[in-house]
C-alpha cells in the first residue's frame, strides 16, 4: 500500500468535508507529510536516485511513472505530497479546460488551484475573445434568421394567397406588378443559400462550378472587361477551388513545420519511452511495449487536425448565410477610399472584393491565432507551490 | 499516451495484487485477459447486513487509452436493483465516474467507491426510478425486500 499508493488514497474523504475539524486534521497530515518530503523532495527536479533510495521515490499521480520509468519535468503544484510530471498536468489542465478556457483547475486532494505561467499576448487575448464573442453570438444569430425566413414564408405565402383568391389581375393591381419569374429564378434564388452553405465544405467541389452556368444560362455569359456580375459569379467557384487548395498546401507545410517543433520541444520530455518495469512481472509489458509506436501516431495526427477544424455547425451555417452581407458591408467600405473607388467604379465589384479580401482576412486571423496558441502551449509551464505559497490573494 | 495508460496499469495491478487481503466487498478486480490492460472485471460482494448480503455482482471495466485523463468506462453485467443502476445496462451514474472524475483516483479506489455506492444510494439523481421512488416516500421495509428478491433472482447463481 505505502510504496504504490502515497496518502492520496483516499480522495473520497475530500468531498464531504467542510469542517474545521477536518480541515485542521488534514493539515496536520500534510504538514506531517511534507516534513517527510521536504527531506527529499524540497526540489523536486534534483532529486537523485541516491536521496530517494528508500523513502518516497517521485511517483506521477498521473501516470505513475517514476525516475527509473519514465522522463519529464517534475512539478509540485500544490501544498499536498502529490507531485507529477508537468507534461501529464497540463493534459489534465487542458481536458478540464475544454470546455471553458479560463476554468480553474484544482488538486484532487488538498484543492489548491494550479497555477500556469503563461505569456500573454495582447494579439491572442483580442483573437480569443473575439472567438468567445462570436460563439456567444451564434445562438441569437441562428434566432434571428429562423424569425426572418418565417417572416419571409408567411410574405410569400401572403402574396401566394392573395393572387389566388383575387385572380391574377385584381391581386397584381394589389400588389404591384412583379415580371414573371423563370424557372431559372425559381430554381436559382433558393439554391442560394444552399450552395453558400456547401461552399464551406469540401462535399459538393466536384460541380460546384457547373451550378452557376445552370442558373444563369448561356446567353448572358459574353467575356467583357470589367466582367458582367453573371461572368464574375461563373467564375467565383473556380476562384474558390483554386484559394482552397493553395491555401490547404500552405496549411499544410506550417502544420508539419509546427508539429516537428511542438516534437522537439516536448517530444522527448513528454513519455517515458520504454516501460522498464520488471519484464519477467506480466507479460503485457511487452504489448505494452510494441503497441504505443503506432497508436501514438495515428493519435498525434488526429489531435493536430482538430486545431484546424474546430468550428461547429451553427458557426458554419450562420458565417455562409452572412456572407453576402459581409461583403456588401467590406464593399462599402472599400468605398471610401477614392483610390479604390477611381479603379473600381461600380458597387458589384467592390463587394465581390470586399468579400474576398474578408475570406482571406478571416482565414489570416484564424492561422495566426492558432499560431500564437499552439506557441503558448509550447512554452507555458506549471508554477511550483513553493513559487507562489506566499502571494495570498 | 498508451505507453502511460499501460505503465500505470501495470503499476495499479501490481499494488491491487499486493493489496488483495486488504478489500473484504471486492471479491475480485483483474484483468478478463492476462494480456489485455485495457480491460477488467470485477466482482463486488453485497454488504453484510444490507440488502445486497450474499450477491455477488460483477462489474465490466474499460480503460479508455486517455486515462487516467478520462475515466474508465464501468457498468454492472450482473442485474441489480439499485436507484442509481439502470435496471437493463448495468449502466452506473455515479459523479466521480463522469464530471468528478480525476487522476488521482484508481481501479482499486473506484470499486471501493461502487461499493459503497450500494449501501448509500444518492434518489435524487436516479438511473432505476422505481426503487428511487420507493426510498423517497421512505418505504424502507418494500425498497430492501424488492432489493432482496432482485439479489436473490440475479446475484446469487449458487442458490438456486
């Protein structure tokens, strides 16, 4: 019991305790136990395998790994006698913050907060809280829209309903005079935003191009300069194919780049590599041994890809449905400046650019924000007890 | 991440073996295959003088590859009557397994908390609505015979 299991073992006992009594007895205990650490462990990093011989050789409350076991740096987060590696820690930080990235994270045991020394960066803290606002914003958004498509189900009905009780021409007295549609716009207006949606996944590339030319027919398509608003929206979807895949093999190359610095930096401190725990014990230490090879491959590229593709649904389908809207307000904006506007005199192209330039933008921003975070995550570590024992809040 | 899931495995089914005399409720808590960490079973006994005296109920236990990060994935395969045990799964709600959970725990010190679970059932956050209900109207004397009679169908293979 003593030698694999330290006081920890009964995490069971924090959970109902608020008395004084128990808090009074608990640091009795700890302090009894620290004074037994503090003749080993008052550093945990430099600790020999000679001081350690017999007392309380580190042990990862993690993982379990030991000196002889495994490698990393040490920490001692808090006032209990846990101590781990920080690697382990920090996973264990960053599963409980999955969910809210400031949540504060505590000991099991003795429910001190673990501190991280990480540098702020004021570009990442605005990225971020930029993020946080747009996914707060998300739900009242999709409200929105659901609010306006009824309003705009209900007028359409209206409009249905009136021609057909007065009769095509009293209801067209009524409501003016709208020339009638083709079933080019009639097929083509709904599949607006459906194809806006599609244009943020990869599933209907192969004929997306063809859509456009369905919708506008031959005859307007002539090449002229500036091209015609049906040319330049023909023409749109290769742009997009041709941005994505440039863009995906940029990605790409920086991902690879990033992930062989994130191996150097923590790659070797991360596991112990060879689990050299009495092989004749249990067969399975040979398993053991062969497997994590290559599930820690497969592993390690599952995890990166999610950096790239972390956006959820809502987030997707509201950012496609407010393009338009998007690049009508870039347009505008672009507007402003005579330089622009003496080069491209009228709105439809300004928008187009607006809404291209905001692509590449917001493509820009995401990258970089994933930079910075990835960089933090490199370099942040776990502030030792001793560190911070002192600056009560 | 699997090297550590297996040396800690390794670790907690050396000290489960050396501690094995110290458990009086776990009867059993070993890997199903000797070489196969990811996987264990396990057998708690009922509490003398509680309902669930003389069961023997067998729990399925799961190691994700994350853990000790996530925790093990357990249920009961042996049907028992308890308001915090899905009566068909075997499926245990149980905080520590879920949003408590942390790395500090072990296989060891989770039986123990299962076990315990048994004798102090938590009716307000019930998985078995019919015995919570039951232990809520404080109807001690029909919750412990129906616990009794479910122990004797399904807990007890020796008997019949």
């Amino acid at each position: 019991m003593s030698t694999l299991i330290p006081p920890l073992a009964s995490p069971m006992s924090e959970s109902s305790s608020t008395s004084a009594a128990f808090v009074k007895e608990l640091e009795s205990i700890s302090a009894r136990s620290r004074s037994v650490a503090t003749s080993t462990s008052s550093q945990p990093t430099s600790i020999s395998a000679a001081t350690a011989s017999y007392q309380e050789p580190n042990r990862c409350y993690i993982c379990f790994g030991t000196d002889e076991d495994s490698d990393g740096r040490w920490v001692k987060p808090c006032q209990c006698t846990l101590i781990s590696h920080e690697d382990c820690l920090l996973d264990w930080i960053d599963k409980n913050r999955q969910q809210f990235a400031r949540k504060q994270v505590r000991c099991s045991v003795c429910n001190t907060v673990y501190r991280l020394a990480e540098p702020s960066s004021l570009l990442l803290n605005i990225y971020t809280s930029f993020d946080s606002l747009v996914h707060a914003g998300i739900p009242y958004l999709t409200f929105l829209g659901l609010t306006c498509s009824v309003l705009i189900t209900s007028t359409t009905y209206g409009a249905y309903a009136v021609l057909t009780v007065c009769g095509t021409e009293e209801g067209e007295r009524l409501l003016g005079s709208p020339n009638p549609w083709g079933w080019r716009v009639w097929t083509g207006l709904p599949l607006i935003p459906v194809i806006l949606i599609f244009s943020r996944t990869k599933l209907i590339d192969s004929f997306m191009p063809l859509i456009p030319l369905l919708i506008v027919g031959n005859d307007q398509l002539q090449v002229t300069f500036p091209p015609s608003p049906a040319l330049t929206l023909s023409v749109m979807p290769w742009v997009r194919m041709a941005y994505n895949s440039l863009w995906s093999e940029m990605v790409g190359r920086l991902e690879t780049r990033w992930r062989n610095q994130q191996i150097a930096a923590a790659g070797v401190a991360r596991l112990g590599m060879n689990a050299s725990i009495d092989p004749d014990a249990d067969p399975s230490t040979a398993r053991g041994g062969a497997n994590p090879g290559q599930r820690e491959g497969g592993g390690g590229g599952e995890e990166e890809v999610s950096f790239f593709d972390r956006k959820d649904l809502g987030r997707t389908i509201v950012g496609a449905l407010l393009m338009p809207a998007i690049s009508s307000i870039c347009g505008s904006f672009l507007g402003h400046f005579s330089f622009v506007r003496s080069r491209i005199p009228d709105n439809f192209h300004r928008n187009i650019l607006g809404g291209c330039l905001f692509v590449v933008a917001k493509d820009l921003a995401g990258l970089f924000g994933t930079y910075q975070e990835l960089k933090r995550k490199r370099v942040r570590r776990i502030r030792e007890y001793a560190e911070f024992k002192d600056e009560r809040q | 991440m699997s090297t550590a899931v297996h040396r800690r495995m390794l670790k907690e089914y050396m000290a489960i073996q050396k501690n094995s005399a110290t458990r009086p409720h776990l009867e059993l808590l070993e890997p199903v295959q000797e070489d196969d960490l990811l996987h264990w079973q396990a057998i708690l006994l009922g509490t003398a003088d509680s309902a669930y005296e003389g069961g023997k109920f067998h729990l399925d236990i799961v190691i994700p590859s994350s853990y000790p990060i996530q925790p093990p994935t357990i249920h009961f395969t042996t049907k028992i009557c308890h308001p915090n045990v899905h009566f068909k799964t075997g499926e245990i709600c149980l905080d520590i397994l879920k949003s408590e959970w942390t790395p500090s725990w072990n296989l060891e010190s989770v039986c123990v908390a299962i076990s315990s679970l048994l004798t102090n059932p938590e009716p307000s956050s019930p998985l078995n609505c019919d015995a919570a209900n039951l232990l809520r109207c404080g109807d001690m004397a029909g919750y412990n015979s129906l616990v009794k009679m479910y122990t004797a169908l399904f807990a007890m293979p020796d008997e019949e």
